[in-house]
C-alpha cells in the first residue's frame, strides 16, 4: 500500500546530490525533486498560496501548496520559501521564482523527497516504510 510513498522516500543518488555553496550540508535542486515527483506519482498541483513581502514591497519569501495522489490517497502539503538576499535579485518576479523553489523543496520533504538530505545520518523513514514480512 505504501510503494509509492517508499520511492518518495528513496535518498537520491550520489550523482545528484551538490554540497551548498555556503559549505552548509548537501542538496539536491528542486528541479530533481520534481522530476522524482512526476516519475514516481505523475501530475500534482502546485500553488503559490502567499507571497511574502517585506515592508517596502520587496518579495522575500512565498508559502506554495503541493497537492498529490500518494498510493491512492489525495494529500495537501504546504512549504514555506525565501530568496536569500532579495536585495541582489533584479525584480520582484525573480525574487518569486527563487522563493518558489525554496518552498517547492521544503514541500517535498514533507512527502519523504530529499528529506534524507535534511536529517542525514540520522534518517530512517526509508526504512521504516520497507515492508515488513507480515506485509509481503
């Protein structure tokens, strides 16, 4: 009953995986994460729910709504998103853009994708959802 949440909750290949700028522990692009989403459970709605703005109007940050059909049942996830340094973002639409990744990404997580990144050596969803000999 759980296949497709287990391969949601798969780590990525170390092919994919790039160590963040900032020296900051390893990530992989949201780019990757919807290419899981799609190639695991196909079509899945995505919404930018808020933008965030600072008090100037500047965007700085989004809450988006991810919304998927997981092993036969429909579930809502919400992320929030920033874009480091808007200041240096030319726009409020690019500032968008990168908050809406950002926020993508943390959705994901909450389905189990790249969430391995995140706890790292002390990540054990995959296998707490590995079938037990009762399941098979």
């Amino acid at each position: 009953m759980t296949e497709q949440l287990r391969a949601l909750a798969k780590p990525f290949p170390q092919a994919v995986v790039e160590r963040a700028p900032s020296g900051f522990g390893d990530f992989v692009t949201w780019s990757v994460k919807v290419e899981k989403l799609l190639a695991t459970i196909g079509p899945f709605t995505w919404e930018i729910m808020r933008e965030i703005r600072d008090a100037d109007g500047t965007v700085s940050g989004c809450v988006g709504r991810l919304t998927v059909e997981i092993d036969g049942r429909t579930v809502s996830v919400d992320g929030a998103g920033d874009c480091e340094r808007p200041e240096l973002l030319n726009g409020n639409g690019t500032r968008l853009k990168h908050a809406e990744s950002d926020a993508i990404s943390r959705a994901c997580s909450k389905l189990g994708v790249g969430l391995s990144l995140w706890s790292q050596d002390k990540y054990r969803l995959n296998r707490a959802l590995e079938p037990k000999p009762a399941d098979k």
